[in-house]
C-alpha cells in the first residue's frame, strides 16, 4: 500500500487470510522480506513493525526474517530492535504453548 493509512489495516487483512490460507502465508512472507529491505523507510517501518505475526504464521521464513532485522537492529535501527526482541518472546510464548 502507498500510504501509511492504508498499510497498517492492510497488513492485518492479509495476515488473517494467511491464517485461513497456509499457501498465502508463504507468498505474504516472501513480499514482506522484500518490504524489510526497501529503500522507502516508510515501507521497511511497516514491515518491521508487523515482522513478529509474518514470522509467527511462516515458520520457513522466520530465520530470514529475524536475520534481517538482527541486521536492521545492528545496523541503529532502534524501531528493529524494539520489534526483533517482540518476536522473539512471541515465538517462544508460541513453542512454549506448544510443548505444553
């Protein structure tokens, strides 16, 4: 979406059709590691702040998607900090669940 209005509900439409729809899941996340490298920093915010769910609904895109925020965290990106560490109690909250 071109603008910050439309990305944020537009994001949570796609996120819950990739709930329904395990092959959209895969497509979402390969588009949303795209936006996390786009050069429009208003792109790449919306993409870092939504990273935990993509990470969460795409289990084989979460080490790619972690490794590029670790990257965005390492390179000043306080925003990519604050979201790399969200992710990561959201997906141990997760495995813990499930073990139990």
């Amino acid at each position: 979406a071109n603008h910050a209005g439309v990305r944020g509900p537009a994001y949570r439409l796609v996120l819950r059709l990739a709930v329904q729809e395990p092959a959209a899941a895969v497509r979402l996340s390969r588009r949303h590691l795209s936006c996390l490298t786009s050069s429009d920093h208003a792109v790449q915010r919306s993409a870092i702040t939504h990273a935990p769910e993509v990470a969460l609904l795409c289990a084989s895109a979460a080490p790619a998607i972690f490794t590029t925020l670790l990257r965005l965290a390492r390179s000043g990106s306080e925003l990519a900090k604050e979201h790399l560490l969200r992710a990561t109690r959201a997906g141990l909250a997760y495995h813990c669940q499930q073990a139990r």
